[in-house]
C-alpha cells in the first residue's frame, strides 16, 4: 500500500491524540503479540505502539516486521513510539478517512 505524503501527514496528526495500546518489551514479537496487534489495527486501522528499552531489538527493525507480519504501513516512529496504518477491506467498517 502507497499513500501520499498528504496522506502520511493526516495519519500522524490522528496518531498525535491516539495513546499506545500495546508495549514492546523484553519478550520482543511473539506470534500472539502479532495475533493482538493484527486484531487491533483492524479494529482500528491506526494504533501506536511503545517500544520499551528492554526490547531485544531496535524500533525501526520491529515497526517493520511487525509492518510485513501484520500487512499494514508504518506511518512513523518517533522517539519510542511507532504508529501503524491498515485500512480495513470493508468500507462500512472503516475507521480513518484519508482520502483527498
């Protein structure tokens, strides 16, 4: 999935008053991690997540395994946050609106 700039821009001014849902720690990714955070974005097409120091892994490496396992986009990471993207496949079911 490819969005705009313009796009990107409206996803982290929705994410700036969205708080993290779930936290990376020192158990990393695991397949049931991966399981809820896939649930959650399709519940909510955007969530943000809190990577703590204890994360076996670097932020940018885990925003994007978690971006291919999970089918979304990363939208940013900023200081210990990454914020995600997914729109759902059902258009009545659709949460954030960033078309033009």
């Amino acid at each position: 999935m490819e969005i705009t700039s313009k796009q990107r821009a409206k996803l982290k001014n929705i994410a700036a008053g969205t708080p993290a849902i779930f936290q990376i720690g020192k158990n990393g990714l695991t397949d049931e991690l991966i399981k809820q955070l896939d649930a959650a974005i399709e519940a909510r097409e955007i969530i943000k997540i809190n990577v703590l120091e204890s994360a076996p892994e670097d932020k940018n490496v885990l925003a994007h395994e978690i971006a291919d396992r999970t089918g979304s986009l990363v939208v940013q990471v900023i200081g210990q946050k990454i914020v995600l993207y997914r729109q759902n496949k059902n258009p009545k079911k659709r949460v954030v609106e960033i078309n033009d």
